[in-house]
C-alpha cells in the first residue's frame, strides 16, 4: 500500500503545481505589479532632471562671473578699466544665443581637388 501512495503521489503534486501556477498567473494579470523605478525612462527623466540641474548651475556661474569675461582686455598702452565702468555696460543675457538652438549643425561642404 506504500508503494502505491508514493506513486500516486507523483501526479498529484505535478497537477496541484499546475493548478497554483494558473491561479498564480490569473492574479497576477489582474493585480500587476507598480512600475520598476529602474526602467529606462525613468532614466532618461533622470538624465533631463540632471541636465537642467546643470543648465541652472552654469547659467547662474554665468550671471554672477559674466561681467569678469565681457570687459575688454587693457592693451599695453590703455589703462586698466575702472569697476564703475563695468558696471554702466549692458548686462549680457544669462544665455548666449548660441545655445538656443539645439538642432544639430549642417555637414560641413565637401572641397573636390
């Protein structure tokens, strides 16, 4: 009688496994799991939070320092400029035309010899 238990066994335990498995994969389908964090857009929102980060920082590095780099050089002959005249020169805009722009630039024309 052991041994027939011990093969019976057998197949009850494969078919209750295939019946958890059913119901595992019913519930699952009805209750899904939240997104994962480590996707890849949450990546790249990452990636734009951090790049405007440093657009913030560079723009303001830029709005404090810039009065130090728009003032002209003194040449050898011209004296140094006075901090007052600094200061009566138009403030440059915190951002540079230059970068509004962030389309790639055209190719460069091919020169046949």
């Amino acid at each position: 009688m052991g041994d027939v238990l011990l093969a019976l066994s057998i197949p009850v335990l494969v078919f209750g496994g295939g019946i958890y498995a059913a119901c595992d994969c019913w519930w699952r389908r009805r209750h899904p799991a939240p997104p994962s964090p480590y996707t890849h857009r949450a990546a790249r929102l990452a990636e734009q939070d951090m790049l405007l980060l440093a657009e913030e920082i560079v723009d303001g590095a830029y709005a404090a320092f810039g009065p130090f780099y728009d003032a002209p050089a003194p040449g050898p002959a011209e004296p140094p400029t006075e901090p007052a005249a600094l200061s009566s020169r138009s403030p440059r805009p915190s951002r540079p035309a230059s970068t509004l722009d962030r389309a790639p630039s055209p190719p460069a024309a091919v020169q046949k010899p």
